[in-house]
C-alpha cells in the first residue's frame, strides 16, 4: 500500500511536471510567435511612413512587452501592480491594431495591485477572447478586467468565430496551472457572455 501511494505521488508530480512545461510553452507561443509578430511589424512597418511618433511609441511598447515575456516567464507569481503595467503596454499593442473595434477596459482598485497572480494568466485570457470571437468596427468587442477581494475577473462578450470549436488550450492550460500550486479557477457562460475569474496566489 506505502509503495502503491508512493507510485501514485510520483506519477503526480510526473504529470504537474508535464503541465507546467505546457504551460510555458503556451505562454512562449502566444507571446513569441509568427502571428504575433507579423501583425506587429506589419503595424509597424505602416506607422513608420504615417507617424513616425506613433511608430516610436509602438516600438517601445512592443520591446517591452517582449522583454517582460523573456523576463517573466519562469517565475512562479508577479504582483498585480507589475502585470497592470504590462497589460497596459499590450493593449497599447491590440488598440493600435484593432481601433474601435476593441476596447479592453483595466479596473485596478489600488488596495489589491500588492496581491500575486501568476504572471500573464491575464493576458492570456485576453487573447483567448481575440482569438475565438468576431472583433470587427461593426460589432465591437468590449473586455472588462476587474478586481475584487477573492482575485481578478475578465469578462467579454460571446461572438464566437465559426471555425472555433472550443475555448482553446490556453484556458486549459491555466486551470491546470492553478489546479498545480492547490488553487482553482471559475468559469461562467451564459448566451451572451463568458468570464473566468483568477484567484491570488
């Protein structure tokens, strides 16, 4: 039996193990990888010959988005202050992109940015939203974040795409991600509207 529970535990922290690498690798391939960049240089690229000091303040946004990836990305928690400073600069990213037709709205009350959350579990979230919905200037998506003593919310809209048939494995990837370090995350849907709500940690 001490040998049959030893077993089990080890083929435990095998399989966390495993999902902890999926989730960095997850979080390396929404941040660094073609799609992402190609959409980024080629927004830049347009903005060099229209204003030049708007392409300036997209490159430094970008540069610093990328180096907070490369930074972050092997730590176990950040505090909700530094992630509210790369979130901004990410959107600063999408709006340039995505004009009118998205409007991510950060609602930070001060009294929990000391709080821990694991480092771009937001951001995900939020590509999760541009990556299964319709986001046009016709129908514009609108995303609220949100905090609250028991952790973050992040709250859109349902417009899904017709070629997604699922949430993706991202979402995945956090809820194993929180079910790794004892913590849990909520998801409601509804006809009209999805939220996943993120504890600290």
């Amino acid at each position: 039996m001490i040998y049959h529970t030893k077993y089990q535990t080890e083929l435990r922290a095998q399989q966390l193990q495993i999902q902890n690498t999926k989730f960095e690798y997850e979080l390396l391939k929404n941040q660094i990888n073609p799609h992402f960049l190609f959409n980024s240089l080629s927004i830049l690229n347009s903005l060099i010959t229209i204003n030049q000091n708007q392409a300036k303040a997209f490159t430094n946004n970008l540069s610093n988005v990328l180096r907070y990836v490369l930074d972050y990305k092997n730590m176990d928690s950040i505090s909700l202050e530094e992630e509210k400073k790369f979130l901004e600069q990410y959107i600063y990213l999408l709006k340039t992109r995505f004009g009118e037709a998205l409007h991510i709205h950060l609602i930070f009350s001060d009294k929990y940015l000391k709080k821990k959350i694991l480092p771009m579990a937001i951001q995900l979230l939020i590509e999760n939203v541009i990556k299964h919905n319709e986001i046009s200037d016709i129908n514009p998506m609108n995303v609220n974040i949100t905090t609250s003593k028991n952790g973050v919310s992040i709250s859109n809209q349902i417009r899904l795409k017709t070629s997604v048939s699922s949430w993706g494995i991202g979402l995945e990837n956090i809820k194993n991600r929180y079910t790794s370090i004892g913590h849990s995350i909520q998801v409601n849907k509804d006809k009209e509207k999805f939220k996943v709500s993120i504890p600290y940690i």
